[in-house]
C-alpha cells in the first residue's frame, strides 16, 4: 500500500488488536506500518484537512476510542523513514486511572 488513505479500517482494527496483545502501548506510526505500508514519510507543510498522516491519526483515534484505548502522549517525537523529525500520538491498552 503507498498512501495512509489506502489502508482499510479493519486493517487498522487488525494492527490494533496485534499490537495490544504484545504490548502495553503503541504510536499511530506503529499502527500505520503494521497495517502495510511501505513506509512512513511526513508531509510537513501539508494543511492538517489534506494531511494524509493526519486523517489516518484520525482513523487510528476512531478505532482507540471505540476499544477504550487512550492517549498517553500526543506529540510523542519521531523520526521518519527519510530521516526527519515528526511527532506521533502513543496509545495505551491501559486507561490512566486519573482520568
């Protein structure tokens, strides 16, 4: 697959669920690779609307939210497969008991 866009929601579902039964957290970049991509690159300078990253982080929060999954940081840093700095959003299977 070559675009965040491409990638099916069960898909996501699918990675989702591979990785909570192996680890307490993950990041929305782990859920997208794990779901097929090929890569993953930034699209720094790209409008959040048209942002494919950003509209996937959505997808990913979607599915998060309906398995009661929550975000333990949201601009958790990164680095892309070309190299540059990004952020991503890491999860927990766990809720934070303040909450």
């Amino acid at each position: 697959m070559n675009s965040p866009a491409s990638i099916p929601t069960a898909h996501i579902d699918q990675a989702i669920n591979a990785f909570v039964s192996k680890q307490r957290s993950f990041t929305t970049i782990d859920i997208l690779r794990e779901s097929g991509l090929d890569g993953y690159h930034c699209d720094t300078g790209v409008p959040v609307g048209r942002s494919p990253n950003a509209n996937f982080g959505k997808r990913v929060a979607a599915v998060c939210a309906r398995k009661g999954i929550s975000v333990l940081n949201r601009r958790l840093k990164a680095i892309d497969d070309n190299g540059n700095k990004t952020t991503t959003t890491q999860w927990t299977a766990h809720r934070d008991r303040r909450q």
